[in-house]
C-alpha cells in the first residue's frame, strides 16, 4: 500500500470519552473504537475508518486511507492550572492503556492515597490514585474507554472551589 506523508498540523483535544482534532480549518470528532496491535478502529465524525499507528517514542505515525500522518507531543507539558490560590490537579494516564474500572464520580470527596480508577496497560494494573485531599471536578475517561500516554483522566480541585 502505497502511503502519502501529510505535513498538514493536527491538534489532538480529550473530549469525554474520544478526542477533537483540529486539522487546518476543519474540526472533528475522534472516537477510538477498537485497539490492538497497532490497528485502530475509529469514529470519524461519526464514520468508521482504520487507522494503523507505529512509534519511535517520541513521533507516531498513524496512517488513515493511504495518507500518513506524523504526531509529535506539542510543547504544552503537563497542564496545571491556578485559580486564585485554589489549585488544581489533573491526573494523567502513564502509557496507553484501558480504564477498567472508575471508582468515583464528579463532585465526590476524595482522600489523598485513593484508588479512583484503575488502567490496564501491557497486562499489567495501574491504580490511579489522589495525589491530595479535594473533590472530583471533571471526571474525562469511562470504565471500558482506550487512553493514550498523558490523557488527562481525572480533575481534582480544592474543596472550597466545589
């Protein structure tokens, strides 16, 4: 199969249980179905496309109907945001991996050391911790969704911002 490397920029969003990719002008909603060997099952605004994604480490290549695409980590880092002096955590997944099992929801008081969900990477299982005292503001992931390195998963807040 003869592919076509795409230069075109390509900004990968969480949104809820899939992504938003801004390409160019255009925005669409990406859903990841299925994952396996490096075979993707996607939702493209809603249509079903497969994608076939190899590494480096630090690119991935992800080809989609004869076009290949190079996804390099932009250089926002880790987001943490400060409002006032409230401050706000956001949990991210370690390596790629399924949420096999959510043991929270937003708006519940959580206690720094507890277990809020649990991944499943490399057959191996990941407990997601608090790393501090505070509620639940946004809980990104649901038991059973595919998550790659550093999506954040869950948002802890202070009490007082609740």
């Amino acid at each position: 199969m003869k592919s076509q490397l795409n230069s075109t920029d390509i900004d990968l969003t969480p949104n809820g249980k899939g992504y938003l990719a801004i390409i160019g002008d255009k925005t669409v909603s990406v859903e990841i179905l299925h994952s396996e060997n490096g075979r993707l099952d996607l939702s493209l605004d809603g249509q079903r496309v497969t994608a076939y994604v190899s590494s480096d480490g630090a690119k991935r290549w992800v080809t989609v109907g004869g076009q290949t695409f190079v996804l390099t980590k932009s250089t926002a880092g880790t987001r943490r945001a400060q409002h006032g002096h409230h401050a706000q955590d956001e949990l991210t997944a370690p390596m790629p991996g399924q949420v096999r099992a959510v043991n929270v929801a937003e708006g519940d008081s959580v206690t720094k050391g507890q277990t809020l969900l649990v991944l499943e990477a490399m057959k191996m299982e990941i407990r997601v911790s608090a790393p501090r005292d505070g509620l639940v503001g946004k809980l990104l992931v649901q038991q059973g969704q595919t998550v790659e390195r550093e999506q954040v998963l869950i948002e802890i807040v202070d009490a007082l911002e609740g």
